[in-house]
C-alpha cells in the first residue's frame, strides 16, 4: 500500500482481486446461488442476473498453466486461451470448478475453438456475436442470441427470467457503471489519487457482485478518495508522465506492464480494456419496449477487435484521451492475439497524428522473460515526455 494511502476497499484482499471475487462468489453460492462461468466483455450480465445467477469470470492470466494448455492447444496461440484452458485441464481453476455451466461468445477464433473442449466438461451455451456491428441485422440477431442465452439459463438453473428483472438489471448496471465512473474521474485530475491497482480491484469486482453488493464499497472508495485529495495525497510525482494503457485484457503475470511502467516513472491514469474501464463505458436505454434488445444494443457497441470495422474504438480512445489526458498511450498485445495486433496500427496512427502523443506497442506474453525489454522501451518512451 501507497505511504499515507488507506485502502479503497478495506476488506483485506487489497491487489488481490482474484481472490476477493473467489471469496464473494463462494459466498453467494453457499446462500444458494447458482455460478455461471462468462469468458467475455460481451456476457450479458443483465439477463445473467436477473435469472438470479452470478457471474465468475473465467479468463486466466497465469503463466504457470501455459504448458498444460499447450498439451492440446497449440503453443502460437494467446496466453489468455492457453492460460485458461491450462486451468481447466489441471483442474485446479476454482472459477471453473464452481460454475455449473459456461457461457461463451464466437469472438476471436482461439476461443471460439477452445469453447469445443470445454464443451465436453460442463454445459456451455456458444452464443454467436455478430461482428459487423454497424449493419442493421446485427442488432437483431445478437437481441435473439441474448433471448435464447435466457431460455438456456431458465432451463439450466429451473428459473424464470421476467422482462420486468432485465429491465430492473438495466437500472442496476447504470447505478454500479456511474458511480465507477465517478471514481474513474479521480484518475483525471492533475494529481492522480488513486492507483491502476486500486482502479483494477474495483473494475475486476465490478465484474462479479451485484450494484447492491458493489454500493457500500464504492461509496467509501468515494469518500476515501475525496479525503485524500482534500489531505493532498495523491499517487507518483506531479511532473510524473500520465500513461493510458490500451489494448488486450490484462490481470495477473501481465500486470507486469503495469508494474514496469510505474517503476519506470509512469503514473498510469487510464485502463482502456476489458479488464479496465472498458467494460464501465456507455449506458443501457431504461424503459426501453424490449429490455433485451437494450442490452443487445449496449453489448454491441463494446469495441473490441473482433468487431469489423471497429470505429468505435477510436471514438472511445478520444473520449478516454480527452478526459485523462496522457502523455503516452501504451497499447499491450497479447501473443498470436492477431485481431489486436491488427488493429495497433489504426491505433497507433490514431493517437501520434490527432492527439500528437507518442504511441508504444508492448506485445507479450505471460512469461517473465521480456520484463527488462519492457523495460527499456517503456523508460525510452516516456523520457521523450519527462517534464523534468
Ligand atoms: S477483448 Fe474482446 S474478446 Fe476479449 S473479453 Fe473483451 S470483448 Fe471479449
Ligand atoms: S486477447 Fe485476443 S486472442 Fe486472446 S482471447 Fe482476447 S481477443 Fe482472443
């Protein structure tokens, strides 16, 4: 923990957010909830909770489970795949274990394969996601996907799914997505209050526990974070360079980016991914005639690389760059993840031609052995922007 920095959230599982969610889910299954395993930024959360389920998220970041997912996967494939497969062929991913179905969207190709094998293990429901985004059927073909996840779930878990539930979902996911944003905020301010740790407990937990759960937690992150700008506490240097970190989902060993750029005089202010503030972004139409095809809507305009043309990601990167104006963006790919290293190029002309700031590509994996690499290329681009 940061000198004079109080927890955000005080319930000792501080930059640990694997394990806070594990907690939570565990203990919402043993006040007899059912566990439903998501893969994805596209899982309709809404309808997974108004069928009364809790989500665990089931995308792994551990170096340690590459080599038993290589043993069916092949190695020139994404850690994130190989990672979360490796976990499920040791069988020591608690996540999987407790979920008693999965739910799983054709995004890229790597998961949308793997899917096939765990297929075999637990009752997994592919919903197809449509990936022209902008073409009209594309609204209703992914409203009639989340319709049918629904029916998956009622006849899973012996429940009913009301629109009256979703559209209460609705309202929830707008609360819990606010008030994250007001803290968000605090990322935005000349001295930044607040950590990229303590940004990713809270988005990795948001992820998992209800607007109710989530309340309290946030409203004393809040009021933490408004003492500590009032005590002028604040995180990194005031000259230190701001870094938005954009790019493919990172937790666990690939924090080590994070990390390196910090110890390399970085404060990062922004997490522009799934993994990050991506998944807080936009707002669910309340009252709508059709609660689901809200959620479809809202679902469709997650810009993740999968989707052709992907516009919208350079829209929200404007968004993101004009409210925390960083010095640098950084954009991390994951290997063999080719529909973001594709898409770095687009990015990266994005960012050095309009907003005229220096653009680093980090691709990487889950091993530690590019960390002094990183190293360098990160310390070489934000010496270009030292303020010193
Ligand atoms: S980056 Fe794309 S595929 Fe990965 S979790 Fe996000 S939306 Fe899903
Ligand atoms: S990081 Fe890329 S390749 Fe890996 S699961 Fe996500 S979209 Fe697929």
């Amino acid at each position: 923990m940061e000198d004079g920095f109080e927890p955000l959230i005080d319930d000792g599982f501080a930059g640990d957010a694997a394990k806070r969610c594990l907690s939570y889910i565990q203990s919402q299954r043993e006040k007899g909830k059912h566990i439903v395993g998501i893969y994805c930024g596209y899982a309709p959360m809404e309808v997974i909770r108004a069928a009364g389920l809790v989500p665990a998220v089931l995308c792994a970041f551990a170096d340690k489970t590459i080599a038993a997912g290589e043993t069916t996967l092949p190695a020139n494939l994404c850690p994130l795949i190989k990672s979360s497969y490796g976990f499920i062929k040791t069988d020591t991913c608690p996540f999987y274990a407790i979920s008693e179905a999965v739910i799983a969207e054709t995004t890229c190709d790597g998961k949308k394969k793997m899917f096939e094998f765990i297929a075999d293990i637990k009752p997994t429901h592919v919903m197809d996601l449509p990936q022209l985004p902008d073409q009209k059927e594309a609204l209703d073909n992914w409203t009639k996907m989340i319709k049918k996840l629904g029916g998956f779930l009622e006849n899973t878990f012996d429940c009913k799914i009301t629109n009256a539930g979703v559209a209460q979902e609705i309202k929830n996911t707008n609360l819990k997505n606010k008030l994250l944003n007001v803290i968000f905020d605090f990322a935005a301010l000349p001295s930044v209050p607040l950590t990229w740790q303590e940004i990713y407990d809270l988005t990795y937990f948001g992820q998992v526990a209800t607007t109710e759960d989530m309340l309290p937690i946030l409203e004393t992150a809040l009021a933490t974070l408004r003492k500590r700008v009032a005590d002028g506490v604040s995180h990194g240097k005031k000259d230190s360079p701001r870094v938005l970190v954009t790019g493919c989902p990172i937790g666990g060993d690939a924090t080590k980016v994070l990390k390196v750029i910090e110890e390399a005089g970085g404060v990062i202010v922004c997490l522009d991914s799934c993994s990050g503030m991506k998944a807080y972004a936009g707002h669910f139409e309340e009252n709508a005639s059709d609660p689901y095809q809200s959620v479809s809507r809202r679902y469709l305009d997650v810009p993740c690389s999968c989707m052709t043309p992907n516009a919208k990601r350079l829209t929200e990167l404007d968004r993101m760059m004009n409210k925390f104006r960083p010095d640098v963006v950084i954009d991390v790919v994951l290997h063999a993840c080719h529909s973001y290293n594709i898409e770095s190029s687009k990015v990266k002309t994005h960012v050095e031609t309009k907003h005229k700031k220096p653009f680093l590509k980090i691709e990487t994996d889950y091993s530690q052995g590019d960390v002094e690499q990183i190293r360098t290329r990160v310390e070489a681009v934000l010496e270009t922007v030292s303020k010193k």
